[in-house]
C-alpha cells in the first residue's frame, strides 16, 4: 500500500471517529442512564429540594384542589379565604419528608410505566401511557384535612391518572428507543475502533495522534454547546403556564452527565495533544540519533589507522629476509 493511499484511509478513519464521538456520547447517556430506572430516580430525587420545582408543583397541585373544591362552593369565597389557604397547605407540604417519599416513587412509576410502553412490543394496540398519582393526592388531603380546611375531606383522589404519552407516539417512539438502545452500544465502540485504526494506519502517528485528540476534544465542544442550545430552544417551546426555572431545573438535572462527558472529552482531547506536542518537542530538541556504523568494517578501519601510524626513530628494524643470489648469464 502507498504512502498516500495509507494517508488518506487514516484520515477518513480518524473523520469517522471525531464524528462519531458527540453522537455516541448521546446515545450512551440516553440508553444507559435515561432508560435506567434507578439512574433515573436518583437524579430526580435533588429536585425535590429545589425550591422552583417545589413552586411549580404547590401551584399545579393547588390549582387542581381548588378547581375541585370551586364545584360546590362559591367563587368569591374560595379566591378569597379557601385558594390561599390551600396553596399555602400544599406548599408547606412540599417541605416534608413525605413529599421527598412521593416525588421518588412518582417518578419511579412514571418512569416505570413509559419503558414498559416502549419496550413492550407484544402490544399491537398503543395506548397512552399513564400514571396513577392517587398517593401523592391522598397525602395532600390528609395535610389539608389536618389543617381543617373547608371540604378537604370530599377531594376525590381515587383514580387521579395523569397522561404521559399519547397513544399515537409511542408506535413511533418505541421504533426509534429500539434503535437508541442498539447505537448507545455500537457507536461508542465504533468510535474507538476507527480512532484506533487511523492511528495505526498512518504514516506519521505523532500527527495522527494529536489530529485524533483534536478532533476529540472538539466533539464535546460541540456536544456542549448542542445540550446549551437545546436548553434555550427547549424553555422557549414551553406553554406559559409551565414554570421556565423548573423546567431549567429538570433539564440540568438529566443532562448533568452529559454536560460531565463533554467537557471530560474536551480536556482528555486537549490533554493527549498537548502532551503529544511535547514529545515531539522533546524528540527534535536531542538531535537526530548517530547512525551505527556496520561491525564489518570496523576491523578494516582498525587496520587502516594501525597502518597510517608513524615509526618513531629509535625503533629497531625488523629483519629483512635474504634475497637468493643472481646469477649472470
């Protein structure tokens, strides 16, 4: 194989790789850490804490009992003595150990309920995927009926079902997790094994090396600024009457890993560059290498300078041989 033919299969090589990086980066974090359960209820559990989310949910928890309680009491009376009270209960209530326990299990059966719908092919008929926040009501209740506010007891909290999914989506979602769970495997692997290859295949791998940490540390550049973007555009696309802090709140959360494994590539990229660029340095600085001379002809050499020596003066002759007599014709 020529030199150049060897150059530009470990350049296409080493594209592949650099390409490959920010894409497998998301699908690994999307198989391996969204669709994991338990990964998924420990990130969500410092939410619970966070005091934008805990107003969000005291305003979309107390706007729901008062719309209930508002069916049989009158208006005036409930915006101006049942309302504040309520969001004032459920707000309180967001403070205890008991709502940390709910927020938990609720998203561990939310979280729950979407990867059955999704991994779940044997069902030919979609339907949506919801989840039964009966418990979380039913707490609610008892703190309001402790508080003795104005018929708390009658808020129905049997079946308090809220939709996640609608039916027509996920036919369509669970063909594409299908294929998400497949290219959180392949595309990291293939990343590394084209990486790998490049270097291998190239000529100068000094350079190669150090195009492959390159190329690596600007993939999760670009992943950062691609989670940074989707962020913007994701709080942008929001009703006005989802709270933007919470749902900034959320969006740090699950992509706290990501966010990590972008800018590790950044620093491992610039890293092996920059120590790369030093060998390099360090290699011209000593000089090129004394070439060795071949051992065979060294004892010719020897016998070369043992012959150019000079004769001191007071050294005896050696003796000469005697030359046979010549006799004339």
């Amino acid at each position: 194989m020529s030199r150049r033919l060897r150059s530009g299969l470990a350049a296409v090589l080493i594209t592949l790789s650099c390409l490959l990086v920010p894409f497998g980066a998301l699908a690994a974090w999307a198989a391996y850490g969204l669709a994991d359960t338990g990964r998924y209820v420990t990130t969500m559990a410092p939410l619970a804490a966070d005091p934008d989310v805990r107003d969000a949910i005291a305003q979309t928890v107390g706007d729901g009992i008062t719309h209930e309680i508002g069916h049989e009491m009158d208006a005036r009376v409930l915006r101006g003595t049942v309302a504040p009270f309520v969001h004032d209960a459920v707000r309180s209530f967001t403070q205890t150990a008991a709502f940390r326990t709910a927020w938990d299990e609720g998203n561990r059966v939310a979280h729950d309920a979407l990867l059955r719908a999704l991994r779940d092919e044997r069902d030919a008929h979609d339907r949506p995927v919801t989840v039964d926040l009966a418990p979380v009501t039913a707490q609610v209740k008892a703190r309001l009926a402790e508080d003795h506010v104005p018929l708390a007891t009658r808020i129905p909290v049997e079946h308090t079902e809220v939709a996640l999914l609608p039916a027509q989506q996920v036919g369509r979602l669970r063909k594409g997790f299908d294929v998400l769970e497949v290219a959180g495997f392949w595309l990291p692997v293939s990343a590394v094994a084209f990486a790998v290859a490049g270097i291998a295949l190239a000529v100068h791998r000094r350079r190669a090396l150090t195009a492959t940490a390159l190329g690596t540390a600007l993939g999760g550049a670009l992943l950062a600024l691609a989670l940074a973007v989707g962020r913007s555009l994701t709080l942008a696309d929001l009703p006005d009457e989802v709270s933007q802090p919470a749902a900034g709140a959320v969006y740090d959360a699950l992509t706290a890993t990501l966010r990590a494994t972008s800018w590790l590539l950044v620093a491992l990229g610039l890293t092996v560059a920059a120590l790369t660029w030093l060998s390099r340095r360090t290699v011209r600085a000593r000089g090129p290498r004394p070439r060795s001379r071949p051992l065979l002809r060294l004892p010719l050499r020897l016998g070369r300078r043992r012959r150019a020596e000079p004769v001191p003066p007071d050294a005896p002759t050696p003796p000469q041989a005697p030359q046979p007599p010549r006799v004339r014709a």
